[in-house]
C-alpha cells in the first residue's frame, strides 16, 4: 500500500512541486533580502499577509571542545548535558556499543530518483523582475503554505515505507522511479559511553547540548560566563528570517518559557535531575 502511494505522489506531480516550492522560496526570500537591504531596512512586517522579515546578527564560535568536556567531567555533569557524535567513534568502540544491547536504534529512508521525467513549473509561480515587493511576500507565503502540506505528507510517506520495510527486514528495494535505502542509526547515551568505553571516549565524542548546559548553570553547577574559556568568535554572519507572524509569536513564547524555567531553576536551586 505504500509503495502505491509513494508512485501516486510522484506521478500526480507532488514530488516535482515539493522540490520546485523548496527551490522557488529560496530565490523569492533572495529577492525580498536584497530589497530590504538596498533600502536599509532592518525589519519589516506586512500585516496583509501575515509574514515578517528581519536581519539578525549571528556570531560563529570555534569551541575548544576537548577542554570543555573535561571541564565539564571535572564538575560531573558532562554525560547530563552532552550527546555523543558517532562519527567521532572508531569501528571497534561501535560494535561495543551494539553488542551492549543497551543502545537505541533508529532508521532514516533515502530516496534515489529515476526516470521521474522533468519538474512541473506550477502556473503563476513563475519569478520576474516587474514583481512588487508585495507580490513576492504573497507569493512566499503561498509557496510556504504548499511546501508545508507537501512536507507532511512525504513525511508521512516516508514514515509508513520505514516501518514496512523494518517489519519485511529488507533494507533495499528498487521500483520504477528509483530505490529505497534503509540506513540504521545507533543511538548511545553519553552514560552508556562512559560506562563501557571510559573516559577518555565520553570526553572525546561528546558534544555538550548548550540548553542543557544553561539548566545547570541555573542550579548552580557553574557560571554560563566560564564557557567563554573555551570557545572564540571567529567571524559575524548576518542572517535574514522570513517567517509567518504567527510563528515568530510562537518563538518569542517559546523564549519567554525558556527564561521563566531558567529563572526558576536558579531560584529554587533544585538538583533533582
């Protein structure tokens, strides 16, 4: 039944219109930034449409990651706050932790195309130079909305072949327009890391989760100020952010929330974790 609706999908169109919406949303977001730009404006909201566009200065940071984990090994908290990086695990620290049992496992389904034919160009959807502004918002909006219905329902695709395949214990299959892949991903909680590989691999394959580390910061464990010791800026890129209004409102509550936690945390003190 899902290989049914995976050719329906692409064979009524919705494959090509997924890709061609995702392609056209980055040229139209183009198009509005350097608008804004050449005009010197920094944030503008069109209330007819719902959608905002703002420029945000972000700072790119190298970390010392080697001292960081040992920093936070040292305060006892680094299997708490950290993920581990498989690909930093060599062949042999793997197969130990696979034959633990004591890993979580999780597939992801790669689609290959073939003879798919040529991409559908949505009528109206065409880009222009004679566009207004207003046109290209409405017409992002419009792209967003389609690739959002689009998205959930190849995901939805993806998620039912997963499990039919997982269930068949096949993990490749070719059909008309392509194949399918099955990739395992192994899944090993810092803890488990440490408890079967030492120190010496948890320190080394660890990446500390930085809202992680803010909740400990809260209660007291460290200052957030002394991760600067282990990380340096190196370089500024400006970012541009066009979203729907309603989702920039979802953000900021988002972020209040994230304060009001923080704000507990260190108030209260609580160490239960």
């Amino acid at each position: 039944m899902s290989f049914i609706v995976l050719e329906r999908f692409i064979e009524d169109g919705s494959y090509h219109k997924l890709k061609y919406t995702t392609k056209i949303l980055d040229n139209i977001k183009d198009l509005i930034r350097h608008d804004l730009n050449s005009r010197g404006i920094r944030h503008e909201t069109w209330d007819e449409f719902g959608v905002v566009g703002k420029f945000k200065m972000v700072n790119r940071y190298k970390y010392d990651y080697q001292s960081l984990n040992e920093y936070l090994f040292d305060l006892g908290i680094l299997p708490l706050v950290a993920s581990i990086k498989q690909a930093i695990l060599t062949e042999t620290e793997i197969k130990t932790l696979k034959d633990s049992n004591s890993n979580k496992q999780d597939f992801s389904l790669q689609f290959f195309t073939k003879n798919i034919g040529n991409p559908i160009i949505i009528k109206g959807n065409a880009l222009n130079n004679e566009m207004t502004l207003s046109e290209q918002v409405y017409l992002w909006k419009e792209n967003s909305q389609l690739k959002n219905v689009l998205n959930k329902r190849w995901d939805k695709i993806l998620d039912e072949l997963t499990d039919w395949l997982k269930k068949q214990g096949v993990k490749d299959i070719k059909f008309k327009y392509g194949s399918l892949a099955l990739k395992e991903k192994v899944y090993s909680s810092p803890l488990e890391v440490f408890n079967l590989l030492g120190k010496e691999v948890i320190i080394r394959s660890s990446i500390p989760e930085l809202d992680r580390v803010e909740e400990f910061a809260a209660r007291g464990f460290l200052n957030i100020s002394e991760l600067k010791e282990y990380r340096q800026i190196i370089g500024v890129k400006e970012q541009f952010i066009l979203m729907e209004v309603d989702k920039e409102e979802k953000c900021r509550k988002w972020l209040d929330r994230r304060r009001e936690k923080l704000s507990g945390l260190s108030m209260s003190q609580d160490f239960n974790f």
